[in-house]
C-alpha cells in the first residue's frame, strides 16, 4: 500500500480504538511497529492477523500479492522485538517466523478461512512467509478506567460479530480457524472476568458500598456467561443446523451483560485517576488559556530581546572533563560545599541557543540555590549516540573528582536534555558511579520507538509533532536501538536511580513519554513526583527565562524550588 493510504489508514485506526473504515471495515486488523534492518527506524504497518492458540497473533508477509517479501518481513527477520497494537492494547511481542510442518499447516488454516491467502501466493509466484507475534507484555491505553472497559467490551463485541459473520459464512461445517478465533475470543473474556470479579469488583465495593446489588448481579453473570462461553465453543466443534441461532442467542446474552455493566460503572470508573498514575505522586496544575496566551508571548519575545544575564559566570570549578559549557551562579555559594546543578539543554539532539540557555542556568542555579554549569555537549548528526551521553557522563564524573559531593549533585534537563540526564543517571549506575542526588527531566523523550500514544492523540494541539520526533530520533540514533537503554531510558533497569522530578504539559505529544517513565520508574521503587501542567506544550518551561515571568512559569520555579528542597533535606515531598 502506498504510505500515505498507510498513513491514513494507521491515524484512523489509533483514532478510533481499532475500527476503521474502507477495504479494512471489519477486519481483524493490528498495527505491527517493527526497527528498520537497515536505517534502526521505526516504522509501523498495519496489518490484517489471525489467532492462533496460546494468544499468539499470526500475520501473513503477502505484500498483497507482490512477487516480494514486504519490508517488515526483513525487519524482524533482523530484530524480532515488535511492538503490535491492537486498538486497546500495546503489546511488546516476539516475531517468529514459521517454518516446516507447522507454517504448512497454519498457512492451509488461513487459506481454510479466506480463499484470498491462496490468491496472494499463487499471484506473488512465493511461498508467503507466516510470521507468529508472541506477546511479552501489555499496557493499557491512556484512558480514564471507564472509557478503558468500554474500548475492552466493545473489542469483544467487534470479535463475536467477526464470529458470527464466520458462522453465517460457513453454516454447519465449522473451519479449523472460526474455532480457534472463538477459543482466543471466550479465554479473554474469562480472563475479563476473573481480574473483575477479583480485583476490580473489590476495589468499588470498598469505595461504593451503594454498589453491593449491581457487583451482586455482575459477579453471579460471571458465572453464567462462563457456562455460555462452554456452549458457544461446543457448538462451533459440532455445527448443528441451527448455529447461527444459537451463536445470536449467546451473543445477544454476552452483550446484555457488558452493557448491564456499563450502564452502572463506567461513570464511576472514569472518576478514578488514570490507571498509571495510581500509585504516583502527581501534581496536577491547572492552566487557562491566559495562561498558554502568555507562555508563547513570553517565549517568542526571548527571540526579539534577549534579558541580559544577571549572574555570576566565573568558573566554579578548574575543569569539566574537557567538555565545554559555562558556569552560571545567581545563588552564590561553593561547587564543593553546596553542590552543583548540572543543566543539560534540549534542542533535539541537534540545535543549542547560546544566548538563551545561560538564562535557563540562571533561573536554575536560582532554584536549587547553587551554582550551575551549563553542558555544550555535542550535536547531531556530526555527532551521534553516544556523543552527547558521552560528554553528560564526564562532566559529571569531573565534578566529583574535584570534591564536588555527588548527593548534592542534582541533574537537570529538557526535552532531549531530559532524556540525555535519563540516560546519564542508566548509564553512570551501570558504570558503579555514585550516583547525583537528584534528577530533573522537563519533557523527556524517553522512549525512542516512539510508541507513545500521545504522539497521536496530541498531534496538533503541540508546538512538535510525531514527525519532528521521528526525525531528530533517527538523527542521533544514527542506527542506533530505539529499543535499549541508555539511549532509551524507559527500556532500562530503572532500579536504584535517585528522587525524580518529572515535568510536562498535558498537550505536549511526548506526555506519554514522561507518563510511562514515571511510572515504570515508581514501580522500580524510585522516588518518583510528576507535576503535570494543564494544556501546556511541550518545552512551556522556557517561559521562565524572559523578563517578566508569566504566572506558569513562576508556578514551575516555585514548585522546582520546594521539591529541591525538600529533596535535599531527605523530608518527603507534597
């Protein structure tokens, strides 16, 4: 398909939660997100799949009918870790390319099914790859929990109507696939079940005694609907004359429950924080649209009159590791006694703003009460990973060996900066180096397959988009892993890392990208505080280096100041 229809094709899909329209209308479709044998790009197709037992996912490499093998069969040929979207889950999965006795039988299975795999491999004049997608793990949209089970019931709707299309197609002799699409189908509702009827369920009647009836009835519905699940599968093994009847009347019984369920949770459901902040310690700041009107005013008039720089910029310290960058101290104080702020800018890997980032140093140095040292670290693409995690590293080792305590230490950085300081605090534990005392990341990039939902779902409403990430991604990668730590923060072992703040807008396309880091860095036991500011974009921060500081940006030094501090004395933050 050309990319654009591809492209088409994808957006609709993320849009809408797995349905879209046109020739895939109604079709078991996924979007297979595979690294670039060649380039270490990522790049995502969307591909029509089949179940197979044991929760796999079968995709066919039939490039529709083309005489070769598509450019996503090469990639995981390359480097089988994927990533499969199904329109309610990620799933990070491993590609297997089937060979023998078992890519004959499956492959005849497909053709069982639809006659069109059959018609694709005589016209290719090959042998179409069968490729199995093993899943490793899975995570949830970023949704509110109500509209999460409703994109889960309506998944399970949209597979029993696939069935119930199948049923009508195939009358009383039943194919090998319509069965094993109806085992996948009725394991996942019990699995459905089970987690609501033991972790879902309690957790409400704790909260809404008032629900104690409604949770009655659902929990007893388990029980039946299990019973139904066994008849549905027996008479898809049988076939009697009357299946299509039957599957209705099973079908219509399933759909009565979930919306049964609905009607009474959802609204409750969607009250509760969002599943991956459950146990993290956010912040919330609410913004208006003043407020978003001064931050870019604020912003663009740092470009036409630059506020001079009021600060002391003599060297705190003899050297920096043969790294250049500049001292910048509007607190006073020693390097040696009173710690440093180690401030790495942002940029994309590839651009710096001499001018401007001193003032970012300054407001800094002034927040956390210390001097300040601005890293001029190296740019792509004349200088890729690991050039820049490189000179992040060194700086930062040149500052202890010269007495520099590294508890009083404290990491700092935006955008691209965040994720090199992210990177840093993996790399230098992997190292054995002390570690600093704290770390600051202003709208990370952490993870680098750039599979972050909010790359979609704020495209537009962001001063950056999805392909400005795909570009500088792939300019300091350089080929790169997307996939591996340090580079990407979020695939390491994120054990051990000292107290984070974590800092973004919420229509910022990279939300997800400190979201999921916040998250999987508290469930590493890491001290973790994310402070999200209402309907900002990315990088809003900025705003603090003008002359008169808008109310968001006096907020964010405010905030900086207090977790510094509180931090430092080891007393537990708000």
């Amino acid at each position: 398909m050309p990319y654009d229809f591809n492209q088409q094709i994808i957006q609709e899909f993320r849009a809408n939660r797995g349905i879209v329209g046109g020739p895939f209308e109604g079709a078991r479709l996924l979007l297979l997100t595979t690294t670039g044998a060649r380039s270490g790009v990522r790049h995502t197709v969307p591909l029509g799949y089949l179940h197979d037992e044991g929760g796999r996912m079968l995709v066919i490499a039939s490039a529709g009918g083309a005489p070769h093998h598509p450019a996503w069969y090469h990639n995981v040929r390359a480097d089988p870790h994927v990533t499969v979207e199904t329109g309610v889950f990620t799933i990070e999965a491993e590609a297997t390319v089937l060979e023998g006795e078992e890519r004959e039988r499956l492959f005849a299975r497909a053709v069982e099914a639809d006659s069109g795999w059959a018609d694709y491999q005589a016209k290719s004049g090959r042998v179409l790859p069968v490729v199995a997608l093993t899943p490793r793990s899975a995570s949830f949209p970023d949704l509110p929990e109500g509209e999460v089970l409703k994109a889960i019931h309506d998944a399970f709707r949209r597979e029993l109507a696939l069935i119930r299309a199948d049923a009508a197609v195939s009358g009383p002799r039943v194919g090998a696939q319509l069965r094993v699409n109806c085992l996948a189908v009725c394991g996942g509702l019990r699995h459905h079940h089970t987690a609501e009827s033991g972790q879902l369920f309690p957790h409400l009647r704790d909260r809404h005694p008032e629900l104690d009836a409604v949770l009655d009835r659902l929990h007893a519905e388990h029980a039946v609907l299990d019973r139904l699940l066994d008849d549905l599968q027996k008479l898809l093994s049988s076939g009697p004359a009357d299946l299509l009847t039957e599957v209705d009347r099973l079908i219509a019984q399933i759909d009565n429950h979930l919306s049964y369920e609905e009607r009474h949770l959802l609204p409750l459901l969607n009250a509760l924080p969002p599943r991956h902040e459950d146990h993290l310690n956010v912040t919330r700041v609410p913004a208006t649209s003043d407020d978003n009107a001064a931050v870019t005013a604020a912003i663009r008039a740092l470009f036409t009159r630059t506020p001079a720089l009021a600060a002391d910029v003599t060297p705190a310290l003899a050297h920096t590791g043969g790294v250049p960058g500049q001292w910048v101290s509007a607190a006073g104080g020693s390097a040696t006694e009173d710690g440093v702020t180690l401030y790495v800018h942002g940029g994309g890997f590839e651009r710096t703003q001499p001018t401007l980032e001193p003032l970012m140093a300054c407001r800094l140095s002034q927040a956390t009460r210390r001097p300040a040292f601005r890293v001029d670290q190296r740019l792509a693409p004349d200088h890729p990973y690991p050039a820049a995690l490189d000179d992040v590293v060194a700086v930062y080792r040149s500052l202890l060996e010269q007495g520099v305590p590294a508890e009083r230490t404290i990491v700092c950085g935006e955008s691209s900066g965040g994720t090199l300081v992210l990177s840093a605090l993996l790399a230098l534990r992997q190292a054995g180096d002390p570690l600093p005392g704290a770390a600051v990341a202003i709208s990370p990039l952490t993870d680098l397959t750039l599979s972050s939902r909010s790359l979609d779902t704020n495209d537009g409403r962001d001063v950056i988009n999805r392909r400005v990430a795909e570009h500088v991604t792939a300019q300091y990668l350089a080929g790169a892993r997307a996939d591996q730590a340090p580079q990407s923060p979020l695939h390491g072992d994120l054990h051990g890392l000292p107290p984070l703040l974590l800092v973004a807008g919420t229509a910022e396309v990279l939300l997800d990208d400190t979201r999921r880091f916040a998250a999987a860095a508290s469930a590493a036991g890491v001290d973790v505080a994310l402070d999200l500011y209402e309907g900002m974009p990315h990088a809003f921060h900025a705003s603090v280096m003008a002359q008169d500081l808008p109310p968001i940006a006096v907020t964010f030094l405010r905030r900086l100041t207090d977790w510094v501090a509180e931090t430092q004395a080891g007393g537990t933050r708000r």
